[in-house]
C-alpha cells in the first residue's frame, strides 16, 4: 500500500520540477512607468 509520505514527496518533487520549468509570466510588459510603479505597489499590499 503506498504510503502517505511517499505521495507526498512525489507531489513535492513533481511541483518542484513544474516550477523551473516554465518561464516567468511579465504581466507588467507593456504598461508605462507610472504603472508600474502602482502595480507593484498594488501586490506589495
């Protein structure tokens, strides 16, 4: 019977992988300074 532990290492290598995997998403691409500037204020809170 697998074991809860194993399915939870598995998860956690797999998310791992996952995540160097994909390219950073710049949502902010596009956007004038002032923006910007409201935008990462705005994720900041």
């Amino acid at each position: 019977m697998i074991d809860l532990q194993d399915i939870i290492t598995t998860k956690r290598e797999l998310l791992s992988r996952e995540t160097y995997s994909r390219n950073p998403i710049n949502y902010s691409a596009g956007m004038a300074e002032d923006q910007k500037d409201r935008y990462i204020q705005y994720l900041a809170e």
